[in-house]
C-alpha cells in the first residue's frame, strides 16, 4: 500500500447554457462511474441519402467516458425526462468536421450525423476535447502497433543468431550423416580403402 489517495476523476463538464441544477440531473442520469468531458445543447440531425437533413430530436450533447465500458461515447441526453436520446461510440479513425462553426457532423452508424449546437462556444469546445481526444487515443495506439526501433533491432539480432545457429547445426547432421563421410580406421560400404 503506498499510502496515496486513489486519482480522482475529473470532474464532468456541463452546459454554460443550463442551471448548476440541470447540469447535476444530466450528470445524474449518465451515472457515478461516466463522466462528461464537454457537453452543449444541441440539435441532432440525420443525413438522408437525397443530401437533406432530418432533425431526429433535441438534448444536451454529451462527451462520455464510459469506465464500465472502457470507451467513448457521444450521447444525447434529454435532461428533463432523463433519457438518452442518440448514442454514438467513438470507434478508431473517428472524425468530427466543423461544417460550421456551430454545426458538427460525423459518420453515425447508419449514416452520416450533425450537430446543431445552440452555443457557437460550446460547439468550439466540443470540438476541440473531441479532436484532442482522438489524437491521444490514436498516439496511443500508434505506440503499441509500433515497436522501438531497439526492440526490432533486438528481435533481428535474435532472429539472425537462431538462423546461424540452425544453419550451421542443420550442416553438421547432414554432414554427420552423408554417405561420403568416412574414417581411415573404417570402411564404408560404398568406398573402400586400399
């Protein structure tokens, strides 16, 4: 036990557009164990395959980082019925692409999403905790997919050593066992000495 207090969680970050008593009920409801890295009150949007926009309801948009799930989520919340209205994971290669800059989009699940934020400032900084989360998240996988150029190097060397190893062993019985392979002392069946 090394007598440090476990790290805290930051805290969640609520709307500049709602009450310190909204804001408590939306972090109530996403649970103890998420919290909101940004949020704003938002419109969400649904891209039709004709090019037109369909609005699909109204909430507070939610950055989640959901601990049980061990992910990211954008997740539209209705503050006062207390239910999530969207939910969109943030799966590897995720984008947001200001189209606006209030207005959002990304590619949902089924199609393609916008978020029509109330707040130009909110919009801003949902935006920029989503595209500072992302690189983090992709640095970090970049760091495990790739080795240090020591370690490869290491694991070359060893691949090279075992070869010359297996080489020279696999020479030697082959040599061991050839037909040509004779002793003054002995005779071979195929060669005889005089």
């Amino acid at each position: 036990m090394s007598g440090h207090p476990p790290p805290r969680r930051p805290p969640s970050v609520g709307s500049i557009l709602l009450t310190p008593q909204e804001n408590d009920s939306l972090f109530n409801h996403l649970g103890r164990k998420c919290s909101t890295l940004a949020s704003g009150v938002v419109q969400v949007f649904a891209g039709e395959r004709n090019g037109c926009w369909v609005k699909k309801c109204c909430g507070v948009a939610c950055l989640v980082k959901d601990n049980p799930q061990r992910s990211y989520y954008i997740r539209v919340v209705d503050v006062k019925e207390g239910k999530t209205l969207f939910e969109q994971e943030l799966y590897n290669n995720f984008t947001v692409t200001p189209s606006r800059t209030y207005f959002l989009t990304f590619p949902g699940d089924s199609c393609q999403i916008g978020l029509n934020f109330a707040s130009e400032e909110e919009a801003k900084r949902f935006r920029n905790t989503t595209t500072d989360l992302l690189s983090r998240r992709q640095r970090k996988t970049e760091k495990r997919r790739d080795p240090p150029n020591g370690t490869f190097l290491i694991t070359c060397l060893h691949f090279i050593s075992f070869s010359v190893i297996f080489f020279w062993v696999e020479l030697f019985l082959i040599l061991l066992n050839s037909p040509g392979r004779f002793r003054k002392s002995q005779s071979h069946p195929h060669f005889k000495m005089n």
